[in-house]
C-alpha cells in the first residue's frame, strides 16, 4: 500500500505523457535530418545519434516507464549496474580495429 | 502488534526492511528482467557495431523510400503505442477499467502495426538476395547482424502483442489488478527502448545516399 500511495503521488498527468511523446518525435526527427544532411564526419554523427538516443531512453525510463517517480532506492540499484555492465561491454571494442590497422587481410 | 513491528521495519529503508524498494514483487521482478534484457540487447548492438567497425567495408543498402520512410513510421508507431500503453496504465491506476482495457487494445495494435510493417521490410530484403549468412553485397555478417538483431527485438515485440493480450483479458474480467497492468507497461517501454538504438544505429548508419 505504501507502493501504491507513493506511486500516485509522483505519477504525471496525460499532458505530461503526451508532451514526452511528442519530444520523443522531434528527436526522432533529428535523428532522420542528421542521417541525411552531412553536416560531420561518420564518427562525429554516430556520437550525436547516440547522445540522442540516450536521451530518448532516459526519457522513456524515467517518465513512461515511471522511474524518476521510485524511491530513489530502487534507481541506485537498477541504473548503475547496468550502466557500468554496459560500459564493460566496451572493453573489447579497440581490438575491433585490429584487421583493419594491422592489414591483415580478414 | 505485528503489523505495528512491520511498518517499524520498513520504515528505515537503508536497514534493509520488509520492502526496501516499495514496489510490489511482479514490478521489481519486471524490472531485473529489463536490466538483464538490456544486457542481451545491448551485447547484440555491441557484436554489432563491432563487427562492422572491423569490416573493410559495410553496405549501406536502405533507401529513402521505402526504407528508411517505413523504419521512420515504425518508429512513430511504437512510440504511439507507448504512449496509449502509458495512458491505459494511467486509466487502470483511476480505476477506469473498460478505458484501460480500450488503451491497452490499441497498444496492441501499434504492436501488430509494428510487426507487419517489419515483416514487410524482412521480405523484401528477402526478395534481394539477403540470408542469415549471404547477401549480394559480399558482407555475410551484415545479413547475419541485422536478422539477428531485428528478429530478436521483433520477437520481443509479439512476445509482447501476446502478452498485452492476456493481461486486457485478465484486466476485463478482473482476474488482474492495476499492478499487472503497470508491470506489463513496462516490458512494452522496454521494448520501444531498445528499438530507439536499433533504428539508428542499424538504419540511419546505413542509408544508402
């Protein structure tokens, strides 16, 4: 019951979700501009469309999804596990150009 | 005196207590399966991106139209649906019971929506000559990445469709309560989630220009 009281407390009204949504589409938009007009380089775009998507998920989690509405408990147990796993993945990522400076042929 | 003994408990959240998170057991359960899922996903994207940053070369065969205009409303579609699922969790919560069973139905259909749109988009790729290990292009490991990535979010997409399915049922009936409902919302955000790192990272990354 306490879960419940808290959850309507913080849970935002139908305007709130429908102005996230509607942030989410002009994201989208940009993301769709960005691909076609070649303002920066292949590495400079992906950077962008990634720092937009981790918007679009940050928004999602935290207002559809209701996170920011949690005790602050359930948030530090959740996110930063999964960021820093995440970010481990990564480990492997410089050996990825290993083919392609060392020319070997693959 | 016991129920007194218990809210003494959980009280002091960073004791520990009875319910250290304030959520119910199917919430929490729910989000440990998101966490997990966002590993796999994320571990696919990673391979992905991966393979193709030590390909010599990578193509880039999705045209404006259909492609990248169909992806774009894919991604409209699953959004929308988001936001019906976020409203019927809203109208649950109210206790608007035919209202949120109205939402979650049209969540569903942005979900069907989504899979025909997709399946479109597979067949066609199809159609040219794109296998799990062959493509005209002479890159295997881009048939093999994008079935592979598209195929297991698609899966998750009508493993979902079903699973909204049961909990409208259940919901109209009264079998299952607004947590049920909320819990289900969750693994559809999810799902919309991971498609805004597929959509740019495996079509926008690929446009054929």
């Amino acid at each position: 019951m306490n879960a419940v009281a808290e959850h309507e407390a913080g849970a935002g009204g139908a305007a709130l979700y429908v102005m996230v949504w509607v942030y989410l589409l002009g994201l989208t938009a940009v993301e769709v501009f960005l691909a076609y007009e070649h303002f920066f380089s292949t590495g400079v775009m992906l950077a962008i469309l990634m720092a937009l998507s981790v918007v679009k998920a940050g928004l999602i989690v935290a207002y559809f999804m209701h996170l920011k509405f949690e005790r602050m408990n359930l948030i530090l147990s959740l996110v930063p596990a999964v960021v820093i796993v995440i970010s481990l993945l990564f480990a492997f990522f410089p050996d990825g150009f290993r083919v392609l400076e060392l020319g070997v042929k693959p | 005196m016991a129920e007194g003994t218990l809210q003494a408990v959980q009280a002091t959240v960073w004791d520990g207590g009875v319910s250290p998170y304030a959520v119910g057991n199917k919430k929490l359960g729910m989000w440990l399966f998101i966490a997990s899922d966002s590993l796999t996903f994320s571990a696919l994207l990673v391979g992905y991106s991966y393979v193709r940053l030590a390909a010599p070369q990578w193509p880039a065969p999705f045209h404006f139209w259909p492609s990248i205009v169909v992806a774009t409303l894919m991604t409209l579609v699953l959004l929308s649906s988001s936001l019906t699922m976020v409203l019927g969790v809203r109208a649950s919560q109210r206790g608007e019971r035919r209202q949120a069973v109205r939402y979650v139905l049209l969540t569903m259909l942005g979900g069907l929506a989504f899979i025909l749109l997709h399946a479109n988009e597979w067949r066609e790729l199809i159609h040219e000559g794109v296998r799990l290990w062959a493509n005209p292009w002479g890159v295997p490991l881009f048939g093999a990445t994008f079935f592979t990535l598209t195929g297991l979010h698609m899966l998750h997409v009508a493993s979902g469709v079903v699973y909204l399915g049961v909990v409208a049922a259940g919901f109209a009936r009264g079998r299952f309560t607004h947590e049920d409902v909320e819990v289900s919302g969750l693994y559809w955000h999810f799902v919309d989630l991971v498609w805004m790192f597929i959509f740019p990272l495996v079509y926008l990354l690929s446009v054929a220009l």
